[in-house]
C-alpha cells in the first residue's frame, strides 16, 4: 500500500469517567487523505469529531495512535496545518487586514511590509471583503467573521486545512453564500482540507469522500462514502444530479437508522461505499444486514 | 427640550450655586446686637471662636494661590503647585516601580497555575494590610522619609496591578492562544502579540484602580513623614489654623485625584475591544 499524504492510524482518546473508571469517547480510528481532496465528517454530537480534528491540528493529544503527514508524526501544532474554527477566533483588536497580515507574517517571517499586505489583501478580496479592510471583527457579520477567518486559513496556504463546523453558528442564508465561496475557493487552490459538519447537503456539495461516525462512546470512523458528482459543483444545481439524492438518502439512513451499531471493517479501516454506483440503490425498505452486506461489496 | 448634556450642566451649576449660597449664608459672623464690652472692644471685635470660612474666602485665597503657584518662599512656605508637584512625583515614581514588579510577576502567575497556588497565600496575607502600617518598618530601613514615602505608594498600588494582570492572563480565551500555537508563535511573542492585548483591558483596569489608591494614600504618608507635599501642606495650614487654605487644598487633592484617574480613563479607552 501506497503511502498517503495523510495517515491517520488507532487514534483513540480516554478521558476519566468522574466515578474512578474511564471514558472511551472514540477508538481505533483509521482513515487516509490524499492530497488535493475534501473530505467531510459527519456525525451526532458527542462522537469527538471535533477532537479527532484538534489532534490532526496538534491543539489535542490523543490517548493512543498517531497521525503521520508527509511521512512525518504530527506532534503539536503547525503552520503546515491552518484551522478554521467555528468561533471564528479572530483577534478582535486587529482590524479585519491585520487579523491576516498577522497570520501571513507568522508564515513568512522574512516577506517585505509591502508583500505581506499585498497577498493579505489578495486573500480577502477573494472572500469579497476588500472592503472591509479597517473594520474591526466586532463591526463584522457573524458570516463576515467567518470569511475573514476562512482567507486568513487560505492566506498561509497549508498543506492540510481543518474546518471545525465552520457554519454552524451561521443563519441558512449566510450559509450557503459562503459555501459558494468555499467552493470558489477550492477550486482555485484544491486545498487538501478535512472538515466537520452537521449537514448532509452542506457535505455533499462540498466533499470528494464523507466519512461518517458511529456514536459515542466507542464511536468509530464506520463508513466512508464517495461523493461521485463531478466538479465544479454549484448549490443551485446540484440536486439535479441523480447522484446527488442517492448519496443523500445513503447518508441520512445512515445517521437516522444505522449510526447507533454501523462498524467499519475488521481491519478498522472505514468501509467504502459507493451510493450513486449502479445497482446500489439505497431504498427504505434494506434491512440494516443488506446494506451491510451491499457496502462491503461495493 | 435642550438635549440631556445641557440640562444636567444646568442643574449641576444650580446645585454648586445653592451649596455655596448655604455655605456662605451659614458662616457669616454673627451681628454685633448690643454695643461691645470693653473687652470684645479691646480683642478687636465679637469674632473670637474661629469658624469655618466662608467661601468667598477660600475663592479669593484660592485665586491668589492659583495666581502664583509655584513660588517658594523657604521651608514652610511653598506654592501649592510645588507642593503638589511633589506629591505627583512620590505617586509616580512609586507607582511606576509597582508597575515594574506587577505587570512581569502578574504575568508570571497567570500564566502558571504552579506559580498562582505558591503565591497567592502571600499576597492574600500581604494584600489586606494599611499601606501606612508599613511606614515605620521602612523609615527605620530606608532611614530616608522621602523614600519611605515612595515606598508605601508602592506597597499600595502593586496588589491591584498584581492581581488583575494574573487574572486577566490567566482568563485570555483559550482560542486566541490556539490562534498563536496553530501559527507556531514562540512563548514570548505569543506573549507580546496575543497575551498582552487580549489582558490588556484587565490590566489597565488594575492600574487605574491602584493610580486612584495611591493617591488616597500619599496624603496620609506625608503627613506623617512632613516636610514637602500636598499631604504636609494640609496639616501645616491645620497647624496654622488657616482653614481657608485647607478647603483649598481638600479641593485641590481632588482635581489632581481626578485628573489622574482620567489620564488612565483615556489610556483604558486605547487599548480596549470588543468582542
């Protein structure tokens, strides 16, 4: 087996239970990026999505397994790895320009005044913000916020870009005008980026695979799902897409009837599944075994 | 309907009006009713317990005052713009030592739960204590009553300074601090760039309190240790029984007092955000 960009292998995370015994939130989770892709996760609350994307971030240690990127063990946090997180997190005595030139520097330490500016200001504009330059966060939109957050990711150009539900706190509207961007944006840079999400239709749009989670405790990386719609995707469209809906029926029977037992394979590699692929026509009819049975042989 | 501003200078003026109106009416010396014994004729007068002035005395003392503050005619006998001159440099040069331990130590403590738990018994113990209880101790080891002065201002404006850097280091939110490590910023600038503008309102809040505490404190300390300042002045002008000058000076401790709270106000103003 090829090695992947990105190779993530047993990670398992223990907290203390507060009655003397122990927690196991998530185990044994395996799962390998290739460059380039977009990869969503989707799972119920509490299956440590999130911290499963604070340990690739290196903000997390896990109690077990490691996470090796481009052959190296990723141990604490790094500028080859930028986040977006769902507070937005900007620094709100910087104005929206120095929020990035902040990052940008802390990149490349040795760039002129002017460059570092320039490219700020490049990455701005392509989240449509030039004119919000000198504005401070607290004069932003909670969708404006997240723009600035998002070009300040793109601006240090990581090799990994981490999107911890970056719209969840975002009205459905604002929403989907930034997921147009972000996909804008994808396209221009194909970003390797791994990101958390709640939406199934936020997740079809935007991802190459997505891998679902079983529930915690325990829970599990149980399913990896190919998305087979061709880019460049747009909102507006994409439900015409025969694909589109099979992939969408897959995933939410999945998060409503199977989430609670589905098991990845026994090699503890997620299963592959292919929902818009010919006969793998998901129907409400399947019995939990079948679909089983049909995913492993997809 | 003037606006809110305009009305409430008016009555502000009314109120200022009506109180020296009282004053003025309630200090007036009483009216010879009867002709004067030989003896009130002989003291000059029926004036003989001193009262309080009235404030058309204290005005003209204070434009007399005001009109030449800073001439120095020996010992007891300074301008008041000397001696608060004074007073201002004992505030600041205690002040600006506190500040040279608070803010480094402050940051110390919060940013290590360890050095916290070691410290703080310490300053629990110390922090409760009259900064003038220690005037003595410091008299005896400094033998100077000059620095013994500075040195109770510094004793009283660190706890303030100390306490609210620890706590606003320590209560940085924990995504700025995430910003600076998933940008591989070192301790120290993480420190500068992130820290230090995150605590920053925390911090001057601190200052401006202990600013506010050193003043209230270096009145008492001078007059104890004598000599020079605004303290001193007060209880010599006591000691002289000239009460116009005291009221003078009560009200000049408060401009200064005020003036310096504002000079921090506006300082706070610069460094604070919103979230």
């Amino acid at each position: 087996m090829s090695k992947s960009f990105l190779e993530v292998d047993g990670l398992s995370k223990v907290y203390p239970d507060g009655q003397g015994g122990e927690l196991t939130v998530f185990e044994d989770i395996r799962f390998a990026l290739e460059k380039g892709e977009f990869v969503c996760i989707i799972g119920h609350s509490g299956c440590g999505k999130s911290t499963i994307l604070n340990v690739l971030a290196g903000l997390d240690e896990a109690s077990a397994g490691n996470v090796v990127m481009n052959g190296k063990e990723v141990k604490g946090p790094g500028l080859e790895r930028g986040v977006v997180f769902q507070n937005y997190s900007l620094l709100p005595w910087k104005t929206t320009l120095n929020n990035i030139v902040f990052a940008v520097r802390a990149r490349w330490p040795n760039w002129s005044k002017e460059k570092v500016k320039e490219h700020s200001e490049r990455y701005l504009k392509m989240v449509g913000l030039e004119h919000a330059l000198n504005r401070k966060p607290s004069q932003l939109s909670g969708g404006m916020r997240q723009r600035v957050s998002i070009a300040r990711a793109f601006a240090t150009q990581p090799e990994l870009l981490l999107l911890d539900e970056p719209f969840g706190a975002l009205d459905a509207l604002t929403r989907g005008v930034i997921q147009d961007e972000l996909v804008k944006i994808w396209e221009e840079t194909r970003q390797t980026v791994f990101m958390i999400t709640h939406d199934v239709d936020e997740a079809i749009l935007l991802s190459d695979r997505i891998f679902l989670m079983s529930n915690g405790p325990n829970a599990r990386i149980a399913e990896s799902v190919k998305v087979d719609i061709p880019h460049p995707r747009a909102r507006a469209t994409i439900f015409q897409n025969p694909a589109y809906h099979k992939t969408r029926d897959y995933l939410v029977d999945f998060l409503v009837n199977r989430s609670g037992s589905a098991l990845p394979e026994e090699d503890g590699s997620p299963r592959l599944v292919e929902p818009a692929k010919g006969a793998a026509e998901a129907s409400s009819a399947t019995t939990e075994s079948e679909t089983a049975a049909r995913a492993v042989n997809a | 309907m003037a606006s809110l501003n305009v009305r409430a200078a008016l009555l502000s003026v009314s109120f200022l009006i009506l109180a020296l109106g009282l004053w003025e009416m309630a200090t007036q010396p009483p009216e010879a009713l009867t002709g004067l014994t030989e003896y009130e004729m002989l003291m000059g007068g029926v004036e003989q317990e001193s009262r309080v002035p009235p404030p058309s005395a204290v005005i003209k003392l204070a434009w007399e005052e005001l009109s030449n503050p800073f001439y120095d005619a020996g010992a007891n006998d300074k301008g008041i713009g000397i001696q608060l001159a004074y007073s201002v440099y004992r505030v600041l040069t205690g002040y600006l030592a506190a500040m040279a331990i608070a803010l480094p130590v402050g940051f110390l403590i919060g940013m290590s739960p360890l050095m916290y738990k070691a410290l703080n018994p310490y300053i629990q113990l110390l922090r409760p204590i009259s900064p003038l209880a220690w005037m003595p101790l410091a008299l005896f080891i400094i033998q100077d009553s000059d620095a013994s002065a500075i040195f109770v201002i510094f004793i009283c404006s660190i706890w303030p300074m100390l306490l609210n850097t620890a706590f606003g280091v320590a209560n940085v939110r924990q995504d700025w601090v995430n910003v600076a490590r998933t940008h591989e910023l070192g301790p120290l600038r993480t420190a500068i760039t992130v820290i230090l503008p995150a605590a920053a309102p925390t911090i001057l809040t601190g200052m401006r309190i202990s600013i506010g505490i050193a003043w209230l404190v270096i009145v008492a300390a001078e007059m104890l240790v004598g000599g020079t300042g605004i303290g001193y002045y007060v209880w010599n002008e006591w000691n002289n029984l000239d009460l116009a000058s005291v009221i003078f000076s009560i009200l000049m401790i408060g401009v200064v007092g005020m003036l310096l709270d504002l000079a921090l106000g506006k300082a706070q103003k610069l460094v604070e955000y919103k979230e």
